[in-house]
C-alpha cells in the first residue's frame, strides 16, 4: 500500500469536508462525496440526466405540492450511520425549507426519498447500484430511487434497514411501465419519457 492510499484509508470526515469544500471553490466540473471510507468523484451530468431529474422535479410538484425535490447534486447529506459518509445525491425530496440554516453537508432527518440517476462511467455500477442504497438505508431515508439508464429501468428501494445494510424491500421496472413510489413518498410515475433519455 502506497502512503497516499494508506493516508485516505484513514482520513476523517473533517478532512474530507475541508478538500470537499476546496475543490467546490476551484471547480464545478467534479463533486466528491465520501462512501464506505473512500472519496469518490462524482463527475459533470449530462442534458439527459438533467432532463431526468427535471421531469422527476416536475412530476412531484404537480402531485405532492408540499414538498421539493431539491435537485441537481448541490446537496450533501450526512449518511452517519454508514461510516459517518457524506453524499451528494442527483435529487432529495423533502418538505420545502427543510435544509435551511444547515450548510454544506445536511442532516438526512426530514429526506423522503434521495434519487440517483446513473451516469454511463466505470463506478456506477458499485456507486449507484451497491453503495447508495446502504448509505441512505443506513441514514434513515425511507426510500431510495434509482433511475438506472443502462437497464432500461428504475428501481424503488424502501424500508430501510439500518442496521442490516440495505433495504427490505425493492421494486423494479422496465421504462415504459408504471411504478409506485411508496409512502412517505406516495407518488405515481408514468416512466414512460425515460425513454427519450437513454443512449
């Protein structure tokens, strides 16, 4: 093991937060985020993620007018319960307000529901699809979705499991088809446009 490797095998979330926040100042082109112990690099979107997320941000305001879907990865949350990790997520629902006063890296208490849209790059596979659902999971955050463009589908995890590692429950399907995201979320989608936004 290198010295560089066995230092970030040993950072704290404090340094983390200082080079988090250093990097931010220097460039919006990459995000970090700290899972299971490791910083991990979240690059640029591209317009078909955005558009994603823009019709997710749509469909919850014309059905849940009392909540945000706070979008676009500017928001971090503190995923304590997973070895105190930090991420950014593609879009967080929650009550409108809920992040005021909380700065860079928020507290999870109040999130409904934390969405991820992959991006077509070598991590996705163990971000996105591994490692989220035990971070939010371990967070609390009651139900988790994955919009995964290379399958063709989204999934919807629920009840969280804090301290087995995941979610209970998961649901998944293709797009095209309807699916239900369950309460607290309690939001109908028509998937049916992610088709517009696939490779």
């Amino acid at each position: 093991m290198t010295v560089m490797a066995e230092r970030m095998s040993q950072m704290t979330v404090e340094e983390f937060e200082k080079i988090a926040k250093f990097a931010a100042a220097e460039s919006d082109a990459v995000g970090f985020e700290f899972i299971d112990g490791r910083i991990e690099v979240k690059g640029v979107t591209d317009g078909d993620h955005s558009e994603i997320v823009r019709w997710l941000q749509k469909r919850c305001m014309q059905t849940r007018a009392d909540l945000w879907l706070y979008a676009g990865g500017e928001l971090g949350l503190k995923v304590e319960g997973y070895r105190k990790g930090r991420a950014k997520p593609d879009a967080v629902l929650a009550a409108d307000g809920n992040f005021a006063g909380q700065g860079d890296w928020a507290s999870p208490q109040g999130v409904l529901m934390t969405v991820e849209v992959t991006s077509y790059d070598s991590d996705t596979d163990r971000r996105d699809r591994k490692e989220k659902p035990v971070a939010y999971a371990g967070a609390g955050i009651p139900v988790y979705l994955l919009v995964d463009r290379e399958a063709g589908a989204v999934t919807v995890f629920s009840a969280p499991d804090p301290e087995g590692g995941g979610y209970r429950d998961s649901h998944t399907v293709k797009f095209g088809e309807m699916l239900m995201l369950p309460d607290p979320v309690g939001i109908e989608l028509d998937t049916e446009v992610l088709q517009n936004y696939v490779r």
